[in-house]
C-alpha cells in the first residue's frame, strides 16, 4: 500500500492475507492508494466458492514472488525473461548449478 511518505509498503493485513494468488483470477484487491483495501469481484462468486486475488501485476517476475511471498508462479515466465533481459549477466550464474543440486542444497 501507499505510506503517508509516498512510498510502497508491503503489509501483513488480517483477513486479506487469506486470500491465495492465481494470476487467471478474475477479482482484484483494490484500494491500495486509498487506504480503503478491498476485494473487488470480476465475476460471480458462488456460496462456498474460493476467491483468489491477483498479487503483483503481469510484469512481477518470480524472484518478487518469492521474495515477498514465499512462493513461485509459472505464470511469470513472461516477466521472468524480461528480468533476464535486463540483467544478461545473471544468465551464466544460474546455468552453474542445476535443479537437482539447488534442491540437494536446499534439503540440506
């Protein structure tokens, strides 16, 4: 959200941090400039039905996922590339390890 210094901020907001991410989801949170946070439905909702929100936009690569929530989203290919792009140099640093060590580590 928007702070009184003008700035983003991330928060950790009760209620609304109960809402999961799918980058499909038709509903939105809003408010973020207002103070007013919401969840704006963009289609239907039945009884019982779970609503999931947007988090990010479709320019917020998985290292933002991951770094601000913990979790990765193959939805951000797109944003992922244009990452790279701007940082060519990362490219040969992630080619010195593979999938299978990084998870060795990570199991570690």
């Amino acid at each position: 959200v928007q702070g009184a210094d003008g700035r983003g901020h991330k928060l950790l907001i009760p209620w609304l941090d109960m809402f999961n991410h799918r980058a499909s989801s038709p509903h939105r949170l809003a408010g973020r400039t207002d103070g007013m946070l919401r969840v704006l439905a963009g289609a239907p909702v039945g009884a019982g039905e779970q609503v999931e929100i947007v988090y990010g936009t479709s320019g917020t690569s998985n290292a933002e996922f991951l770094g601000h929530y913990g979790f990765l989203d193959p939805a951000a290919a797109a944003a992922d590339e244009a990452l790279l792009r701007a940082h060519p140099h990362a490219r040969p640093l992630l080619k010195q390890t593979a999938l299978a060590d990084d998870e060795a580590v990570l199991a570690a």
